[in-house]
C-alpha cells in the first residue's frame, strides 16, 4: 500500500485521518520488520480525529509521520535507541515536530535506529535489529534505517531521519526509497539530540522525490533557536521540473573506485546515460582528496560525540545507578547505559582530543576536511550537480559486518564526503541487484537543493526504478 | 599505538568504566581504527587552514531577553530527573 501524499490526501477526503492512522497502526502491529521502536497509538488516533472533527488545514493534514528516535517529541518517549535514554519523554517538541503539528501531520511513533546515530546497519540498536523489507535476512542501512524500512515497507508514508556521515542516504539507497540531506544549516537541529553538530542534518524520506521534496518544504526554516540555522525562502516544491536540458553533470571517478560492486557501477552509469539522453551533458571532474574523507570525517565526528555525549550522566534524565561518589556514578551509569560502539566512539574522540594527540589527530583532520571542501568548490565551477553510487554496494546481510568497525566504517565512503563539505544531496533507486535496490546519489552545490531535486524529479519521471516495491509484505 | 593502560587512562577521562574484559576487547579494535587514521599522513597539508564549520556565519547573537516560552518550568525541568529532592537533582556527593 506505497501511497504518496496526493493519494492520502484523497483517501483522507473520501474516508478520514483516522481509518488512514489506523490502518498504518494495524501494519505496524503486524510487522516484522522492527522498524519502530515506539508507536504513539493513542496520541496519533486522538490527533487524527481531532483533525478529521474540526477540519484542520495544512499541507501534510491528517497524514502520518514516522520521526527517528534521536529527534525529540514532546511526551513521546525518544531514546536514540540506546539503554542510557530509556523512558526518557522529552518535555519539548524539536524544531522540525513543531513545523510537522503545524502542517497537521501525525506523529505515528518513533524509528529505530543505530545507537546514538553511529552505524550504517540499525544493529547497533539496544531494541534489537531492523531488517531490510527487501529480504528479512539484511540489513536496511544505517544509522536511520528504522525510518527507511518504515517507508519502504508501508507502515509509514513518509519519515524523517538524521544524516550525520549518509544516515538519511545510506538507508534510502537499501531499502529502495528517496532520501535527502539538505546543505548544513537548511533544517533546525534544536531538539535533535546531537551526536556531531558540524556534520548533521535532518533530513526527509518518502516513495517518490515529489513527497520528499513536500516534506522539506514543511520541515525547513529559520529558527533562531539554532545558531547555524540559516535563513533563506523555503519552496522546493517550485524545483519539480521535468527538464534538464542543458544541466551539467560531473562524475567524479574517485566515487567508482576499488570496492565498489559492478552491478552498482553499472547501474549508476546507467542512470547518468539516462539523464545525459534527457538533454544532461557530462564533464570530467577530479576530486583527488576524496580518499582521505573517510578517516578525516570518523576523527571529527568521534571527537565530536565524545564531547556532546558527555551530558549524559544519569543526574537529569535518563538511567541511574548509585554508587558511593559522583564520578563513580557518573562511570558506572555510562558503562551499563551505552553499547560498544558508542563506547568505541567516545573512548577514540577522547584520546583524538586528548593532551599531545590534538594537533596528531583532530586538528589534521579539520586541515583534511578544508581540503575536501575545496574539492567541491572546484568540481561546481563547472558543473551543476555531481552523480556518484550513494553505497558502494546494495544492502549487506545481518551480522555480516558488524564485528568488524574497519569494514562497516568502509561502507560509508561514497556519503561522508558530502557531510565534511556541508553540501546537499539526494539518493534515489536507480536499479536492482539480485532484486535489491540500488540508489544514486546527486550532490549539489550549496543551498542548491532545486538543481538535485529538478535532477531526481527528471530521473524519476522517466523511469520506473522508483516504482518497485518490496513484495511478501 | 595505545596500550591497556592508555586505554584504562581514557576511560577515566571519559567517565566510563572499562571492565578488564571490555579492556581487553576494545584494545586491538580500537588500534585498528587508530591505523587507518594514519592515512592522513599522506596529505600535503602545509598551509591549509582547519575547516570548524562549513557555513560562513559568525557571533549568532540574539536580544538579551527572557522568552518565557522557549523555557521549561521547574516540574517540566525536572520530569525525567531518576533522583530529585525539593525541586533540585539529587546528585551523588563529589568526593
């Protein structure tokens, strides 16, 4: 039951919010996908009646909204998928639930998701595992793969997620659906629980680009509250052309490398020949620092988190063991609260920030980072929008990675480029590999989301890819 | 290269208690991780500038005013609190 947002709309019309909340609440129950952690039943039917009673307007009115645990929503449980934030009910809505309320959108529940944001599998989750709704045995990708597998699985028609490193990307691409990380500084971070404020952004998922491209325009927007929010006109709906002629694509080799599988290759430059037939011509770029984002973003987002989780310490929210002193307590609560690959992660930003390794590591990886920037800025003067593979392969099976960090943190090498550099981009299903999805990902200049959505829309429009859906579900 | 006791020295200044077992599994992963960030050693970087931030905003300021709404009350404050006492956190003494 894929439904975009028109659909709904007229369902809705004909029926009510609450057969079509109700409805997604049934599949929720019934699936076994793990893709929620929570389901806010009675507040979403409650607010879907409310809806239907008094008429309420908006441009998302009475459609439902599965939100990634790591955003916070007022009374509803958000615990970033980790033991530390159990039972914790925000007593705040962040910027982008306000927006959402605002729209007349219903909070249907809460994503599951890796552990604080840091994985590209959902396995890191302590509420067990999310599985692909392509084929049960793998993983949907990470870290918001709850929210993908809820779109790509029909028990939600529209999500949002965190892209800190291809969070938003990396599932979209798995699960066979349309993710977008929007340039650094579009969407508010106030009341997203921060695992690397330098690199993340919220971004929207749904089954077509026209519905994510909706969800942007409702999400989007100032707000004070957030120092790096930028203020600048929200409509990217207006973006939605069916026209590329004379748009110039870059494709930079150094996203083909070693490691990538050739169904992916093949099918992304598929995809390029489609959008060059479209009236799309391609030039040459080189991005030559591309290598080394890998290692420079994991020092700046390692370093980051362990300085951002350290507020959790069982004294405000969250679990609590006593011990004899405070940083006995404050040890212990970490210990029992945290996975190992949050551990992992602080335990490598403390030593990354520590005395005598700041300059060795941290401060190298920011010099690293600049370079890649300029990588970018080189590559736009001559083109509008770069076409890479958003993964280097389609979705990986459960388990298989998982004791191996080198070997997962390799799977993001295609997305963290994107992240250091602050600039937009959109994965789209553009083919399939032994009937898994394949996604491309098309990278925009700064605050350039009209050229990657024109791009996408273009794409879509013109063929079938998006169309597909996961069968036995 | 960090040792078993590096890794007991970080955990301390990372407030996190490490078990010896934990000790003993996180050591060969974590150096793992620690070589390939050596990568970067290869990088020409004489001259480049640390990027902080990609967007080119500074000093954000706002009016120096109290917004009754943007805060919480003392209740709403302390409703996720595992101890409180009188409308305060109860925390456990420093030393």
């Amino acid at each position: 039951m894929w439904a975009s947002i028109n659909e709904l709309r007229e369902r809705i019309h004909a029926n009510s919010s609450e057969e079509i909340v109700a409805d997604y609440l049934e599949r929720i129950g019934k699936s076994k996908l793990n893709a929620f952690i929570y389901t806010a039943s009675e507040i979403a039917l409650s607010r879907a009646k409310e809806i239907d009673e008094n008429d309420i307007e908006g441009p998302l009115a009475g459609i439902p909204v599965a939100i990634k645990d790591n955003i916070s929503t007022k009374g509803i449980q958000t615990t970033c998928a980790s033991n530390i934030l159990k039972g914790y009910i925000p007593p705040y809505d962040a910027h982008v639930i306000e927006k959402l309320k605002d729209a007349g959108a219903v909070i249907i529940g809460k994503t599951n998701m890796d552990e604080f944001a840091m994985g590209t599998s959902t396995e890191t989750s302590f509420y067990g595992a999310t599985k692909n709704p392509w084929d049960m045995e793998r993983v949907p990708g990470g870290s918001s793969g709850g929210s993908a597998a809820a779109v790509a699985g029909s028990e939600a028609p529209l999500a949002l997620g965190s892209d800190t490193g291809g969070s938003v990307r990396c599932p979209a691409s798995f699960c066979g659906v349309v993710g977008l990380k929007p340039t650094y500084g579009v969407i508010s971070r106030y009341g997203l629980i921060a695992y690397a404020n330098s690199l993340e952004q919220i971004g929207p998922f749904g089954t077509s680009v026209r519905d994510v491209a909706a969800l942007l325009d409702v999400v989007a927007g100032y707000d004070p509250r957030d120092s790096t929010s930028v203020d600048r006109e929200v409509n990217y709906s207006s973006a939605l052309k069916n026209d590329i002629r004379g748009l110039k694509i870059g494709v930079p080799e150094e996203y083909f490398g070693e490691g990538t599988d050739e169904k992916v290759e093949k099918a992304v430059r598929n995809a390029i020949h489609t959008l060059e037939d479209m009236g799309a011509s391609l030039e040459k770029v080189v991005m030559p620092h591309t290598k080394y984002a890998l290692a420079a973003y994991y020092i700046i987002a390692m370093s980051e988190a362990s300085s951002n989780l350290a507020r959790f310490d069982g004294m405000r929210y969250g679990l609590r063991t006593e011990d004899s002193d405070w940083h006995s307590t404050f040890s212990k609560v970490r210990a029992a609260g945290f996975g190992d690959e949050v551990k992992r992660r602080i335990l490598l930003g403390t030593y990354a920030l520590s005395a005598g390794y700041h300059d060795q590591y941290y401060l190298k990886a920011l010099k690293v980072r600049t370079l890649i920037k300029q990588d970018f800025e080189r590559a736009f003067k001559d083109v509008d929008v770069l076409i890479t593979p958003t993964m280097p392969y389609p979705a990986f099976r459960l388990g298989e990675k998982i004791d191996d960090p080198i070997s997962l943190y390799l799977a993001d090498v295609d997305t963290v480029p994107i992240n250091l550099a602050g600039v937009p981009s959109i994965s789209v299903p553009c083919g399939f590999s032994d009937g898994l999805p394949i996604g491309m990902q098309i990278i925009g200049k700064h605050f350039d989301e009209a050229a990657i959505l024109r791009t996408a829309y273009t794409f879509e429009e013109n063929t079938n890819f998006h169309a597909a859906r996961p069968e036995g579900l | 290269m960090i040792t078993e006791k590096d890794l007991t020295h970080i955990g301390w200044l990372a407030r996190l208690e490490l078990s010896e077992k934990d000790i003993e599994k996180y050591t060969p992963k974590l150096n793992s991780v620690i070589d390939y960030f050596s990568e970067l050693d290869e990088v020409d970087r004489d001259g480049v500038e640390p990027t902080y931030h990609v967007l080119a905003l500074s000093n954000v300021f706002r009016e120096d005013e109290v917004n009754p709404k943007a805060c919480l009350d003392q209740d709403e404050a302390l409703s996720n609190a595992p101890s409180k006492l009188d409308g305060f956190f109860k925390a456990p003494r420093m030393m």
